[in-house]
C-alpha cells in the first residue's frame, strides 16, 4: 500500500505544480511577447508593389521620392499588427499616386 500512495501523492504534486505554473505563466505576461499574426500583410505589400509598377512605363520610372515612400509604407505594413492600420497605410499611398484601390 505504500507504493500506490506514493504514486497517488506523486501525481497529485505534478497536477499542482503544472496548473500553478501555467497559471504563473499566463498570468504574468511571459508570453505576451509571442504574437500570431491575424491578417496576411503580403496582399498589402503586394498592392503597394502593383501601384509601383502600374506606375512605370517601359524606361521612366517613378521619382525617388515615390520609390522611397512605397518602401517606407511597405516597412510600415511590415510592423503594424492591425489590419485597419495597415488599410490606413495603403489608403496614403493611393492618395499620392494615382494608383486606384
């Protein structure tokens, strides 16, 4: 009997420490720092790319400041994790070049 009770109290602490550390865990913010992207940001980038070579016709390209803005607000799509700001993002670029939504 005292196999099976050792065994009993053995599982019991795991349950314990293994609730009350996933708790610590959740509770504290740990895994705050992991976040799953949930929007497809290429669809934007791929607009924006459309919009710069939609833009560009045979020889003559964009002036260099349009080209560093579509980089810039490609970059800025990169880092954004909200879908409306990235819409945001892409709405600038179609109101300075006249690329259509």
């Amino acid at each position: 009997m005292g196999v099976n009770v050792r065994f009993t109290v053995a599982i019991i602490a795991i349950i314990i420490i293994g609730f009350g550390g996933s708790f610590y865990i959740f509770s504290s913010g740990l895994i705050d720092g992991i976040k799953i992207s949930a929007f497809d940001k290429s669809k934007y980038i791929e607009k924006i790319d459309k919009c710069v070579e939609s833009q560009t016709a045979d020889h003559i390209s964009l002036n260099s400041f349009a080209l560093s803005l579509a980089e810039s607000l490609k970059k800025q799509i990169e880092e954004t994790e909200d879908e409306n700001t990235a819409k945001e993002i892409l709405a600038r670029l179609y109101d300075v070049t006249s690329c259509e939504p």
